[in-house]
C-alpha cells in the first residue's frame, strides 16, 4: 500500500503510521505525537517500534497518573474530598 506520506522506506511501518494517523480524526491519537516517535524510530525494526512507542506510552501514561492525583489533592485541600484514586 503506497501511501502519499512516506516516512518509512519499509510500506509495513509506513502504513501503521498512517493508521495511527488516521486515528486522530477520532481523537484517538495526536497527530504530533505520532510525527515524533516516527522520527525517533528512523529505521524501523520490530524492537525499534515496539521501544518507541512503549516508552510514549508510558510518558503519556505517568502523566495521566499525575494528572489525577493533583485533582485528588485538589479536592482535598478544597474539602470535597472524594476517594483515593486507583489506577484501571
């Protein structure tokens, strides 16, 4: 499948990026983001990929944690305490 970005010179990266792509319209990724692992992979190979993208998804992740536990802090300081959040 040629795609009109090409990014990878192998077409199997080159279209699992377009999919990752096309997910934005459903505000299901980032179109930045993805560009920035691309560029971090360079030469994909399957232990390439799988390292960059496990290593966003963990940045992402340790933010969303942080992201939840300033609110808890929040609400408690505010006095609207709500449970201590837990993670899914």
């Amino acid at each position: 499948m040629a795609t009109a970005l090409r990014s990878f010179s192998d077409e199997f990266y080159d279209g699992q990026l377009e999919r990752t792509l096309a997910a934005a319209y459903a505000d299901a990724a980032d179109l930045g983001e993805a560009f920035a692992v691309a560029r971090r992979i360079h030469r994909p190979t399957p232990d390439r990929w799988h390292k960059a993208w496990s290593e966003r998804a963990r940045a992402v992740g340790q933010r969303v944690w942080e992201a939840v536990v300033y609110d808890w802090i929040s609400r408690v300081i505010s006095k609207r305490a709500t449970p201590e959040p837990s993670l899914p």
